[in-house]
C-alpha cells in the first residue's frame, strides 16, 4: 500500500497543526491550553473518542479490537533561555525551506501532530481496523520527570495495552531502548566558625571537593555495553549553607546526573559514591530526588526520580514491525538504533514491561536547542509510519 502518497493529503493540516502547538507555551505542569488544543484536532479527526484524564494526559481512540497499541508523544517542552539567543520567535512556529521552527517543533509536539494523522490515516484506509484499538496520549509532564504521565495513563486510564510506540526523535530511524537515569543529590555537613579563624571549623565545601573529584574519576570507570555505551555521571550543581560570606560553610550540596548503562541500577549507583574513599559516612548522606510538583490538573504522584534502563531485544515482533512499517513509510531500510536521552519508555518498558519502541520525524540533537525544527517532508513519512505499524504488527506476530 503507498502509505506516504496517502499521507500527502494532510502534509498542510498536520503542519499547521504543528505550528499552532508551537505557538502555545506548554512547559511542564502548564500543558492545559495545548491538550485542549489536541482534544480539538483529534475530534476534527473523526476519532471514535478524545478526552483527557484526571492527570491531564490527552488520549484519543479508534477502533475496539483485541489488539491495543499505545502511541505516545510528551506535549510539554522545556523553557526558551535567553530569548536572546533565538534566531526567530521560539513560539511563532516560522515555515523556512519547508521545516518549521519552535519550541517543541523536535521534542515532541512533532509526535503528537504525526500521531493523530496517522491514526487517522489508519482509520480512513479501514484495513485490520477491527483487529485494533489505537490510543494516542499526549502525555503530561516528560520533560520534569519521565514516564510519570504515561505511567498514569497506562495504569489508570486505559488499561491492558499489548504494544507502545513513542514519537520522540528518532530521525525517522526506529529506536528500541535506552540508557536509564537518576537525580542524586550528596549532602555534607561541617562546622561553621568565623572565616578569620578557619582552623576553629570543618568547610564543608573542602570536604565535598574531595568527593567530587572522585566522583569525575569514577566516571572512567563506569560500565560499558556495546549497545547502549557507557554509564557516566558528572556532578551538574553546588551550593553550599553558611551563616555570611565570612563565616566557614558548614553545609554542602551537589547533584550528580547519572545516566545507568545496561546491568547498572539504582542500588548500584549508590553504593559506587558511597564506597569513594572521601565518602564521610557519619557527616555525608545519599539522596535520591523526588518529584511532587503536582500537573496541571493539580493532582500530585509523589515519584522518585530513578528512571530505569530498557533495551527491546532487536528481535522482537514489535522492533520488526517497526522496521516494515518504516520501509513502507519511507521507501527503503531504515536504521534500528537507541537514544542518547531518556524518554517515556522508562514507564511503559522500563517499569511496565510493555513492549515499546519508538518512531519520530525530528533530530535528537535539535532538541532542547535553540535550533528546535522539524522538516515537514518528515512529517509526511511519519504519518504513513503510523498508518502502516498496525498491519506490520499483524504480519510480525504470525511469524
């Protein structure tokens, strides 16, 4: 079937959608205005239903077959920065060459304006559409603390799903896992004195600088594995308590970003600071952060903020049907890949267990960049993908 001349009928629709996302701030726990937004197109899109959930995740479905497929894409972005630094309006949703720009035009507005379409496109051509139930979320809250809005929706809202396919940026390649990560703080105490007589006190910070440079050798040392690379950590942020800038810190702070290879978790991670040589059981602590910023719907899912590794073995029905429905989409092999960034999948794959893969039209290093784009001729590709997984599922799970 020549999915991508079936999906040119929307290359307009889907990028003017896109563009009027964009031009919707919707940082995390501020997404209501831009899931009214795609409540309103997946209506305009003859879904069989379009509603959001007491979290504020979007979800729209077709069809009531046995089959049940998840297709997911964030619809919160991060902030701009300076507003200095963009060459355009990062909200405007400016058309240049044919690839629009904006917040969110790569990570992941793309996703949510693909996915209608090519649920959409899936319903109109009818084929196996009694075999399947479609559900896309525009899930809430990503960029804070991954896989928490999904979470809900595949937890409490939508039940029993077979398969979830993510619309992160994979550069129309399709991605089966990732490296996991966690928010780690160390703390130290010490004893304040006035900074005259520095002798009289313990300096926190003294003592944390030690265990930071540990810490930076320790991320030579991290496991490798020959699909998703290497663990690392690198300590991201310091701060430090005293009573004035002339008085001996005696307290200390930093937070390590640690991303987990395959074989390393939580426990793991932990033990490694703690059994640093500079590591002051008695004065220094561990902590794992926690999330409770409540969404935008006000309702808080107190989480910590471990987001585990997920790999799906390249042999998997899910990963195959990925890659026909790819061939089909673009009209040639497709490249089967990872991400450097975490996303989603730690929720439905990482800590579900449901099988997840991803397919998404932007760049993974455009994201969070001040050059946020999308080419709209990979908008196109990505609504055939998403009107050609259902029938490569089917063909994939009979062999």
């Amino acid at each position: 079937m020549p999915y991508k001349k079936l999906a040119e009928k929307y290359r307009n629709d889907c990028a003017q959608f896109l563009r009027e996302m964009i031009k919707i701030p919707s940082e995390s726990s501020q997404e209501e205005k831009v899931a009214h937004r795609i409540v309103e197109e997946m209506k305009k899109a003859g879904f069989d239903k379009a509603w959001t959930d007491d979290y504020g995740n979007v979800i729209g479905q077709i069809g009531h077959g046995p089959i049940r497929v998840v297709y997911d894409g964030h619809i919160d972005t991060v902030g701009i920065g300076n507003l200095s630094n963009w060459p355009h309006d990062p909200y405007e949703g400016k058309v240049e060459n044919g690839t629009i720009y904006g917040r969110g035009a790569s990570d992941n507005k793309a996703a949510s304006a693909v996915q209608v379409y090519g649920a959409k496109l899936f319903k109109e051509l009818g084929k196996d559409l009694d075999q399947f139930t479609i559900f896309v979320v525009g899930s809430v809250q990503e960029e804070d603390c991954d896989g928490l809005g999904l979470r809900y929706a595949l937890e409490n809202s939508i039940g029993k799903v077979d398969f979830v396919c993510m619309g992160e940026c994979t550069n129309l390649n399709v991605y089966r896992g990732h490296r996991g990560r966690m928010e780690i703080n160390v703390v130290a105490k010490g004893k304040s004195c006035h900074g005259s007589a520095p002798e009289r006190g313990v300096n926190a910070i003294y003592k944390m600088t030690k265990l930071i440079a540990e810490i930076e050798k320790l991320n030579d040392r991290l496991k490798d594995d020959p699909f998703l690379g290497k663990g690392t950590c690198a300590v991201t942020h310091i701060s430090c308590e005293t009573p004035s800038l002339c008085a001996v810190p005696d307290g200390c702070r930093i937070h390590i970003d640690r991303r987990l290879t395959h074989g390393e978790d939580k426990e793991l991670a932990v033990k490694q600071i703690r059994e640093l040589p500079s590591f002051d059981h008695e004065t220094m602590k561990v902590e794992i952060l926690t999330y409770t910023t409540p969404s935008y719907k006000k309702k808080v899912l107190e989480t910590e903020k471990y987001y585990p590794t997920w790999v799906l073995p390249e042999e998997h029905p899910l990963v195959q049907a990925g890659a026909k429905a790819a061939e089909r989409a673009l009209g040639r092999k497709t490249g089967i890949s990872k991400w450097v960034f975490s996303t989603n999948g730690i929720a439905s794959m990482g800590q579900l267990g449901i099988p997840s893969i991803g397919f998404g039209p932007a760049r993974e290093e455009d994201a969070h960049s001040t050059n946020d784009c999308v080419k709209v001729d990979d908008l196109v590709t990505s609504i055939a993908f998403y009107a050609a997984l259902p029938a490569a599922i089917l063909e994939a799970r009979k062999k």
